[in-house]
C-alpha cells in the first residue's frame, strides 16, 4: 500500500512517527500487539507506557536533555505535548504522571482519521512497503530475525532495569525531608540521610544480596550493562563509595532546618500528579523481589515502606546502527524501511522520541519521492542522528543526549560550560529554525 506508510509499535517512537506523519496528510497503519500480546516489561494496554522512570531527566534548555525536549516541542512534538500536559513537580527535571502521559498519546492517536490503529504482533516487513519499525528493545523473536534477514547481523544485547516505586504514606517523614539539592527547585525531592555506619551496613547487604534468574528470554545472553541504567547493585560493586559518588551522593544537600550535612543520601522522586508514589532515584535493580524490600527498608526512612512496583530487569537488544542506517534512519540497503527508537542505539525516553520524529519525517519524504530535511548537527535531534548513522570512537554504544556529541564552538569563550552551553542551545534552536519541517499550512 504504497499511499500510506506503516509504523510497527506505538510506543514512544513510533506514536511519534505516527503522530507526524499523519500531520502532514499522510496515512498510517499502526500496528501495535497490545493489548492481544505484552512484553515481560509493559504491563498497560495504554500507547507510550513509560516501563522504567517516569523522569524525562533535565528540563533546563541549556542542557543536553532541555534542549532536545524544546527542539521538539518547537517542531510540534505530540509526545511533548504529552508530557507538558501530565508533569508533575520534580524540581529541575521534567517528570510526568505516567497514566496521564499514556492516556494523552493514546487518545491522541485513537482519535486521528489518519490513522488506523491494528492490533496484531507483526512477524515481517515487506521490502516494497514504507514502513517505520519501533517494536522497541524487546522486539518479538520473529520480527527480530527477520530484522537479521535484512541486516545480514543479529545486533547486540543490553541489560536495562527499572527503579522500585512506594508508597508514600509509609515513609517516616520523622527520618527523611523535603529538599532539592543546592536549593535548586520547590524542594520536590525526599531525602533519606544516611550517617557513616547506616551505609556501610547498607552497602554490605546491597552487594551480597541475592540477584533474580534471568527470564526465559534472557538466558544465554551476555550481560553487558548501559552506563546510563545500571542496577545499583552493580554500581556498588565497584568499591565502597561508588555509590557516594551517584545516585547516593550527599553533596548540596542539607536538612532544612538544622543545615546538618550527610555522609549519604537517598533520594525519591514524585511518581504521580498526587504525590502519593516515589522512586528510588537511581535505584534500578536485578535483586530478588524479597531481597529489594530486606535491603530498601535498611533506608533510613524507608523501615516500613510499602513498594508498590518492585525494580525489574528486562534484555535490551540493538542494531549495530552506523553499519546499517543512514541519517534519516532508513536503512542502507533498502531506504523504504526505517527503524526508530532504543532499537536504533538511542537511549533515553525523548531520544527514542526524537528519533520517531525524524524516521517519520523522513518516511513521508520518500512516500513522496522528496528528500528529508536535513538537521543540523549542531541541533541535538542532528547530533543524535549523526552519531546513529556514524558512531562514535571504538564499538558503538548506546548514547543519550549530550554535548559531547555537539561541534565544539568556534571561538569557544572562557567560563566552562555554564557558559558554553546556553551558547551550543542558542546555536542549535536558531538552526532549527531555518529547517524546513515539511508542514501544511493547516498543522503549522
């Protein structure tokens, strides 16, 4: 059906691509296995289920993950609509309530004309079809070797894990307290303060605590961890105050009142527009469910909590990308087919985002015999797609948003990156600016 295009999955990248495509007149066929068939991670029927934190992380312009969230929502992005429609407070970081988050998307597709949503798990991809694929990091076995078939590689395997969330009406406000690190924000986040003696017993119990068996589907797989979401017991791993120097560092952080300073910190992060569920801040984990609530109530704060979801741990698997795909995300070797998402090597909720964006973008442009915009790379949704298609040095890796991956400034001034980067996000919007989006007066 070469008057419409296909998007296999509606998660966060492929409702993007989705989204986009429809706004410029295009048809979409929609194909999403859910509710019929889950994953081992999702566990809502709902369209963009968020399955590990509910933070979209840094909400400034002038940092990486700011800037690619303003990028998008000045191309119109329905996924940051969402997400500006369901934010709850988080201090400096853009944190949504995550029902309302998918509620917003799902409705938003179900209610488009453009777009036909079916419901059935897809095993293969017609090479004569322009078709967007975003079955994410869990891709069925068979879609996953038909993606083999076209790619001539079987990709690579990572593990990602998700943070614990409980109740908050069972944390011991007596223990832990309300405040931001440095005072920056509306004190959103919960400490739970840890003395000297306090870590040391709990980091003990951390690293010999039991660890889950791997899934069926996991099994036989190398274990190789993303920096980026690494259980925290590996984390601890690494020495004692590996820890003190993450997720639990105390630094910038006071009790309120008494201005006491703290040998370590854990913080917990709001979970929904209420208030009445936290996270773990940086606590994913791979322990055993029994073990994740003797270790987590050895928080200060957290002696009777009640865990809502405990962490989990699922296979992640991606494309060996600068191999396989150009700019655009097509794939090399036949250009009617992009791939988008966690899948393509981007990592983190509004890369995946942004990389549906593009894919979508793109797969009209060719449904149309045109050529793509080309983004800058010295916009972050450019620089994202320059190193997808190019790679960085060495093995190529998962890669969230960063500077790193930005052209250096000319004439770079003094002051360190407080400096700098209000420059690189100055520099990128005024690009984006002058590209062409490919939009209909009507969806301007």
């Amino acid at each position: 059906m070469m008057d419409c295009i296909n998007v296999y999955g509606a998660g966060l990248a492929g409702s993007e691509a989705a989204w986009q495509a429809a706004r410029r007149g295009v048809r979409v066929r929609l194909f999403e296995m859910k509710p019929k068939k889950k994953t081992p991670a999702h566990h809502s029927d709902l369209f963009g289920e968020l399955v590990c934190s509910n933070s979209l992380r840094n909400a400034a312009v002038d940092s990486a993950a700011g800037l690619l969230k303003e990028e998008l929502r000045r191309m119109g992005s329905l996924i940051m609509e969402a997400a500006d429609a369901s934010r709850v407070s988080a201090g400096g970081a853009l944190a949504v309530d995550r029902v309302r988050f998918s509620t917003y998307i799902t409705e938003k597709i179900r209610s488009c004309p453009l777009i036909e949503v079916i419901e059935a798990e897809m095993t293969d991809i017609p090479e004569d079809e322009i078709t967007v694929v975003a079955t994410g990091p869990l891709t069925s076995d068979a879609l996953a070797a038909k993606i083999v078939t076209l790619t001539g590689q079987s990709g690579l395997s990572f593990f990602d894990a998700a943070a614990p969330i409980v109740d908050f009406a069972t944390i011991d406000m007596t223990r832990a307290f309300f405040a931001s690190r440095y005072g920056k924000g509306d004190a959103d986040y919960i400490n739970c303060p840890m003395n000297e003696a306090e870590y040391k017993a709990f980091y003990e119990a951390l690293v010999t605590a039991e660890e889950a068996e791997l899934h069926d589907f996991d099994k036989d797989e190398t274990l190789t961890v993303f920096e980026g979401c690494m259980p925290v017991e590996v984390m601890a791993k690494r020495g004692e105050d590996t820890l003190r120097y993450g997720p639990l560092k105390p630094v910038g952080i006071r009790h309120p009142e008494t201005g006491e300073k703290y040998y370590a910190v854990v913080q917990l992060r709001r979970e929904d527009e209420h208030g009445s569920m936290f996270n773990l801040v940086g606590f994913q984990t791979h322990l055993t469910f029994p073990e994740q609530k003797r270790v987590f109530r050895m928080i200060p704060g957290l002696q009777n909590a009640e865990f809502l979801r405990y962490g989990v741990m699922h296979r992640n698997t991606f494309l060996n990308s600068p191999n396989l795909l150009c700019e655009d995300y097509s794939l090399r070797s036949n250009r009617n087919i992009f791939f988008a998402g966690q899948m393509t090597g981007v990592e983190g909720y509004i890369e995946s985002t942004a990389s549906g964006y593009l894919a979508g973008l793109a797969a009209v442009c060719r449904l149309h015999g045109a050529d793509a915009p080309v983004f800058p790379d010295v916009t972050m949704i450019g620089a994202m797609a320059q190193y997808v298609s190019h790679g960085g040095v060495g093995d190529f890796q998962p890669m969230n948003a960063n500077f790193g991956i930005i052209p250096p400034l000319a004439n770079p001034p003094k002051g360190g990156r407080r400096v700098r980067y209000p420059m690189y996000a100055q520099r990128a919007l005024d690009a984006l600016a002058q590209v062409d989006l490919m939009l209909p007066e009507s969806a301007q």
